[in-house]
C-alpha cells in the first residue's frame, strides 16, 4: 500500500495525474492607483523542508544552458533577485528594471525534441533566469522569442514524458506575457489584459473558463474549489474588483491578501488526491520600487530586499539567504545576503531528489 502511495506521488508531484489535480500555483499583477504595478504569486507543493533559498546575482554572470552538447552561453545583462529551489533552478524574480519571471506547473507543455531543432539549449531550470538576465520589459522579450535562439530540455519523469511549466512575464509599464509550449511550439499571449495565470488546462482555455464565469457573475457565485481553473476565476474575479490604491502600503497590502485569499492552507491532504499541495510561500514584486518580498507560510512575518541596497555591479560576488526552519526572517535582507557559489540551473536534480533520497525525507502531510 504504502509502495504504490509512493510511486504515485512520484508522479503526482510533477503533475501527470487529472488536470483538475494538478499542483496549484497562483500568479496576479495589480495596477496601483499610481499607475504602478505589483506582481504577487503563491508556490504551493507538499514538501515543507524543500530547500529555497534568495539570491542576489549581479550584472555580468557568465551563464549557459547547463544541458546538452551545445548549451546556449550568455553574460547577464541585468541584476535580479530570485527565488530557488531545492537549488536546483529558478522559479521566481525580478531584476533591477522591474522585469518580473514566475515559473508555475503546466501539465500540457510539450518542449519539442530539442535534438531536431538544430538550437543551443536550455535547462527548464534556466528557463526563468534567462528572461531575467537579458531583458528589461516584456516587449522586448517576446520580440527576441519571435524566433526563440534555443529549445528547452527538461527533466524526464519516471513515465517517460519531461515535466511540464509555462512562464508569466510583467514589467514595471504593466505589459504581460504568458509563455507555453504546446505540441512542440511556443506559444505567447502578451498583453497588458493578460494579469491571472494558474495551472492547467492551457492558457487559452482558462480564458474561455474566465468567460464563462464572467456572465454568470461573481457576485452570485464563485467557483470554490482549489482547482487552477477554479483558482483562475476566482483570482481574476477579486483582481477587478480591487481598488486601485494609490497609498503605497495598501497597494502591497492589497496584492498581499489576494495572494493569501487564493492560498492552500498549511497541512491540507486529501488522500484521495495526493498532490494537492499546501502553499509554502509567496513573493510580491514592487516594479517601481524595485522591492522584492518574499513571505513563508511557516514564519509569522515578511521579509524583502530592496534591489536598491544591493550590489549588482559586475563582477560582484552572487549572493545568498536561505530559507531554514528555526531561523525565520523578518524585514529587509540585504545586509544579510552572504556570498555564495551560483546555482547550476539544472532542474534534473529535482526527478534525481524524487527518486532517491528524496522520497526517504519527505515530511508527508498526512
């Protein structure tokens, strides 16, 4: 019994159970009545001790794909402050322009066989941190994946397929973009409009979803479940309704309770469907300010960096503050970043940590 729970949560873990299943991350991007912009997001999964950790990385970092024979190599144009996890990737930031990069699960994905695309290629890992290096607004991110210039390659599951995720791109104008790639091809839906994004089904579909939902009114009824369809109609619901604040502290207060209202309350399980995942954590992005906070579900207080106080010139050491247990964190970090040796941005470690130890450190949540 215990055997076949294990080899399922394998699976359920990166996502190949129903859609209606799948883990649940949650992304919003709220315009102040200063006409700035704030991007808040939950990550939820079942693992209470997954390693995160913040990083500063300065202007200049020489980076490469990390996989296959011929990776894609490029120096940081911009400093970032960015999440990681299990050190094995990037999976939230923003860097010093105010460019914002949220990585969430997306069961549909298909990347494509990078060995017939011809293209340098890119960890799934990097996939985020890319996007923060090179690019200063989502204008000019989407112009350069007009032709992306390599082909992503990710982690294999145990049943053979690579695991799933699509990308949230905002910047400090408000622009937006949602990055998939569906059937081997990326797909880009950029717009300013485009200010929710879930998990599965693909992006085209939550927005139909969202329609449907539009005409019955929010005001009669909501959808209530923990779905990401669900998730997506009710955040974007709340999100249009939410004053424009001009007060900079009820702006981030705002986006803050959005971000807590859509999250998975700490501990939850249904054994009937086990990778329903608590949230662990969430990041709110101030793009004007150029402030980064981050707030855990287990510490009773928020933390952040200002981009400001921290140096991102080249040639500056990348810099660390992890994220322990027994040690929480409150106010602004900067001071206590240390330096530390770059992440290698390979996300295979993570299929490695599920099949092996991984498994065996697991505090379950039933």
């Amino acid at each position: 019994m215990m055997k076949a729970l294990i080899s399922s949560l394998v699976i359920s873990i990166f996502g190949f159970q129903h859609a209606h299943e799948a883990r649940a991350c949650t992304r919003l991007l709220y315009e102040t009545g200063s006409k700035s912009f704030i991007t808040g997001r939950s990550m939820d999964w079942m693992d209470t001790s997954a390693k995160t950790a913040l990083w500063a990385f300065p202007r200049g970092m020489k980076r490469d794909g990390t996989v296959g024979a011929n990776p894609i190599k490029w120096s940081a144009k911009y400093g970032s402050i960015a999440v990681s996890f299990y050190d094995a990737g990037t999976a939230d930031g923003m860097n010093e322009k105010g460019l914002v990069a949220n990585l969430l699960y997306l069961k549909e994905a298909e990347w494509g066989d990078a060995t017939k695309s011809g293209k340098p290629t890119l960890s799934a890992g990097a996939w985020a941190q890319y996007f923060l290096d090179n690019f200063a607004t989502v204008r000019e991110a989407v112009a350069a994946m007009a032709n992306p210039p390599f082909a992503i390659i990710a982690p294999l599951l145990p049943n053979g397929h690579a695991a799933g995720l699509h990308l949230s791109l905002s910047d400090a104008t408000g622009d937006s973009a949602i990055l998939e790639y569906i059937n081997g091809k990326l797909v880009i839906h950029h717009g300013a409009q485009y200010r929710v994004m879930t998990n599965s089904p693909t992006f085209d579909q939550q927005l139909a979803l969202n329609v449907y939902w539009e005409k019955v009114g929010g005001d009669r009824f909501l959808p209530g479940t923990i779905s990401a369809a669900d998730r997506f109609v009710r955040t974007s619901y709340y999100l249009k309704l939410s004053p424009k604040y001009k007060d900079p502290e009820l702006a981030l207060a705002s986006v803050f309770s959005q971000a807590r209202m859509i999250s998975v309350p700490l501990g939850l399980a249904d054994a009937s469907h086990p990778n329903i995942a608590m949230t662990l954590w969430r990041t709110v992005a101030d793009q004007r300010a150029k402030v980064y906070y981050f707030e855990s579900a287990i510490f009773p207080a928020v933390s952040w960096i200002d981009i400001k106080k921290v140096d991102l010139t080249e040639g500056a050491a990348p810099k660390v503050v992890r994220i322990e247990r027994g040690q929480p964190l409150a106010g602004e970090l900067s001071a206590a970043l240390k330096p530390a040796e770059p992440l290698k941005m390979a996300w295979g470690k993570m299929v490695r940590l599920c099949q092996g130890a991984f498994l065996s450190t697991i505090r379950w949540p039933w």
